[in-house]
C-alpha cells in the first residue's frame, strides 16, 4: 500500500471510515484508488463551480463545515 501525502489510504483500524486497504468509502462503492479521484476530481469541480456562481459568505466554522459538504455531497 502506498501512503504519500496525496494517497487516499487512511489509518481506520475499525474500519468505519475505510476499507481494509485504507481506501476511504464512498456513494459509487469505487475500491480502486485512481478511479475514485477522478470520480471526486469530477463531482467536486461541479460543486465548485455552483460556489463561484452562488458564493457561501464564511461566518464561522460551521460555514466551512456547509462548504464541505457541499463540495464534497456526491462522492462521501
């Protein structure tokens, strides 16, 4: 397993968040890892586009926390 600073294998040792391989889990079901950021790099850069069109001001944490999920909605 390669584990850099742009892998998207995570330390879960209850498996809650991944798979057994690290790989985190996603609404596609998507186990390899360079098939998933593609699918993430697509479904993120639509959602970036709608916040360019309709900015969220940030107030607070929680906003960060209402842009993220907005960004990232379709694929976790």
């Amino acid at each position: 397993m390669e584990n850099n600073e742009n892998s998207y294998h995570y330390f879960d040792p209850d498996f809650k968040y991944t798979d057994k391989y690290g790989l985190l889990h996603n609404l596609a079901n998507i186990q390899n890892e360079k098939v998933l950021l593609a699918f993430e790099s697509l479904k993120v850069t639509k959602r970036v586009e709608e916040l360019l069109e309709h900015p969220i001001k940030i107030k607070d944490s929680n906003t960060l926390l209402k842009i993220h999920y907005h960004l990232f909605q379709d694929v976790y």
